[in-house]
C-alpha cells in the first residue's frame, strides 16, 4: 500500500477494537463498497478517531481516506461525540469510555490553563467548541451542519472530581458509574476490559470483586458451629461526633452488601442457633443478613443501657440481641430470662459478659463461635480482625 504509515493519537484508544468477527465484516464491506466514512486526524497528522478503518484499509492495501480535525475544542470529547452514536454500547461500557477519557481530559485542562497563564491581562479566557459535528466528506449517517456554531465554555478546571464529571456526562452515565469503573480498573484490569468488551456488566463485576475481596480479608473456619455469636461492625450513614461514637473512629465497617457475602451458612450447623446484635436504627435492614446466612429470626433480648446515647428521634438507650435459628434448635435447658436486661453500658460497643453467660446457661451443648469477637472466652472460639 502506498503512503506514510499513520500513528494514532491516545484519544484513539478510548474505545475498544472490533472483534474478529466484526473486523472481518468491515474488512469486506470496503473491499465491496469502499470507504465511506473518513478517518479523522489532529493537526499533527494523529489518527483520532477511525482505528478499525485504518487497520481494515492497511490489511487489504487501499489507502485510507483521511480528513482532518479542525482542532476547535476538546479533542477526547469530540472523538467521544462521534463514536456514542455509531456503537450499541451498554451503560456499563459507557462508564468505561468515561474511565479512558479521565486521564486524557485532565491532560487537556493541564494544558489549557497553561495556556491561559501564559497570557495574563487578557481577562476571562474561553475555548470556543464545535456545538455539533462537522460534515463529513462522503454520504454517511453523521448529522450535517454545513456552519458549526461555536460557543463559549469556562476554562476547564483540572481537579479529577471536574473531570470525572465531564467524563460522566459525555459518556451519558453517572459520575458514580465511572468512579465504580475506574476502581475496578485499578484493582483487576482484567475484569475491567471484560466490562470494556461487553462480557460482563459493571455490576456484575463489582459484585464479583467484592465477594472476591470479602472472602479473602474473612476467611471463616472451616468447622461447623451450633451456637453462633456475632456483633457486626455495621455500617451507619450519618456521622456523629467522635465522642458519641460512629462507628468509624474505633473500627472499621462493613456495609449490608459485605456482610451479606459471608458464608456463615457455611460454618453453621444443620441444626443451629444465632445471637445477632443489631441497633435499633438498622433493625430492617439486619434481616436480609439473617436470611444469607441461613437462618430465621425467633425473637429478642433488650439491652437496655441505662445511659443516654445519641440518636435522631429520641434517646436511643437500648440496644437489640436477635435470636435466630437453623433447622431445629430449641434451647437445651428451659430457663426463661427475662427479655429485657438493664446493664449500663461501659466501653463504645462492648457488650455485656452477662448476654453471653445466658447463652451458655440456655445452650450449654455444642460447639460455639463468636463472631467479630474483642476478647477470649471460655469454651468459645473466635473470629474477627478485632480479637
């Protein structure tokens, strides 16, 4: 084939390659018809849009039709422009788009407010952008405005929240969708492209990921358990002040989704019993980790705290121990406590040795486990980062 070899521009790259398959449709679809849709170039000659026609003219030796960009604007947002509306991209491959476009958009800010620094004096300095695509130079399915109307856009601002939005819009996803995309890319850049190719969906693979990350920080023993004692670090919304006690100033959190990702139906018992603490706040949202975990609530025991502590509708002074159970797994000795225990509260989520002394007095058989557990106790192992 004659001519130079062209390079490409990084704004090229932003979205994937064809597949074999559909490369070869094109491949055959020029052979037959010709190149219809040019090949888009930067003022340095870069290709920037038009990778899988280059490559297809290259394979076959028919020089490529180029035309040139005419450089008005955000070179990453007009190569995103065109390639949204030709491609059946799902939301998850959008964020992906949004994800590649991030380090290309904050490379333009850098440069664009090195620019307006230069020339100081000026006042406000404004990049004018193609309001809508040029026509471009054979019959093709673009939209055609004969008189690209410029408009005036604020000098970007180069801080990575700026850019992730602006990422974010012109890939028409949420900015949060492209956070979720960038995390997955830094932390299984394998998963990511599968995400890119429209193998997996975003979601999927972030669940993934997540069940894969839970499970290596957690792995639970592999005995079997009848009486199950646990005191989650749940994850809360609000922020309190340190001195009434969020969570986060003494232990790290997990979210319902996490928790949930436990095999504790794993280590339980056919027959099993579970003691959950849970507070009044996150009492709804507790059951679907009693559900994952294989068990079914029963009924409760209030603690009942004796001191004021902090909440958003009255003084929430109490806390909750729901007993669920597995199978069959009625109590060993009739003894019936009462189901409020008044015990004031010492140290931030330290619950009282009495609650667990019921517990042994009630189901003193079988093998036993306390799940995040702070101390040693006899007769019961323990699991947790906190033991």
């Amino acid at each position: 084939m004659s001519g130079n070899v062209l390079k490409f521009h990084p704004a090229a790259n932003i979205f994937p390659l064809m597949t074999e398959e559909e490369f070869n449709r094109l491949v055959d679809d020029i052979r037959k018809n010709g190149q219809l849709e040019p090949i888009w170039l930067d003022s340095a000659g870069l290709i920037i849009d038009g990778r899988n026609r280059y490559n297809a003219c290259q394979h076959i030796s028919v020089t490529p039709k180029t035309r040139a960009w005419d450089g008005k604007g955000s070179t990453v947002e007009f190569v995103v422009s065109l390639n949204l509306h030709r491609r059946h991209l799902t939301p998850s491959q959008c964020a992906c788009v949004g994800v590649e476009m991030l380090p290309l958009l904050e490379a333009e800010a850098k440069e664009r407010q090195a620019i307006t620094q230069a020339k100081p004096g000026e006042g406000k300095v404004g990049l004018p952008v193609v309001a809508r695509m040029p026509p471009p130079v054979d019959d093709q399915d673009l939209p055609v405005d004969p008189e690209p109307v410029p408009e005036f856009v604020p000098e970007p601002v180069s801080s990575a929240g700026k850019s992730r939005e602006k990422a974010a819009a012109a890939a028409g996803v949420g900015a949060r969708y492209v956070s979720d995309a960038k995390k997955l890319k830094e932390e299984a850049p394998a998963v990511f492209e599968q995400v890119r190719a429209g193998e997996k969906t975003l979601t999927e693979a972030m669940r993934s990921q997540r069940k894969a990350s839970v499970s290596e920080a957690a792995k639970l023993p592999t005995d079997k358990y009848r009486i199950i004692y646990a005191d989650p670090p749940w994850k809360y919304g609000d922020q309190l002040t340190e001195n009434y006690g969020s969570v986060k100033f003494h232990y790290p959190s997990m979210t319902i989704s996490e928790l949930c990702l436990l095999d504790i139906a794993g280590i339980a018992a056919d027959n099993a019993v579970l003691f959950l603490w849970v507070t009044s706040p996150l009492l709804e949202e507790c059951f679907p980790v009693i559900k994952a975990w294989g068990f079914k609530y029963k009924t409760s025991f209030v603690w009942d705290k004796i001191k004021h502590n902090m909440g958003h509708y009255n003084s929430v002074r109490h806390e909750l121990l729901l007993v669920c159970t597995r199978g069959s797994c009625l109590p060993d000795v009739a003894k019936l406590f009462d189901s409020v225990v008044s015990i004031e509260r010492a140290e931030h989520s330290v619950k009282p040795k009495e609650f667990r002394e019921i517990i042994d007095t009630i189901y003193p058989n079988g093998k036993r486990i306390e799940l995040f557990a702070r101390n040693e106790a006899d007769g019961w192992e323990r699991w947790g980062n906190q033991a």
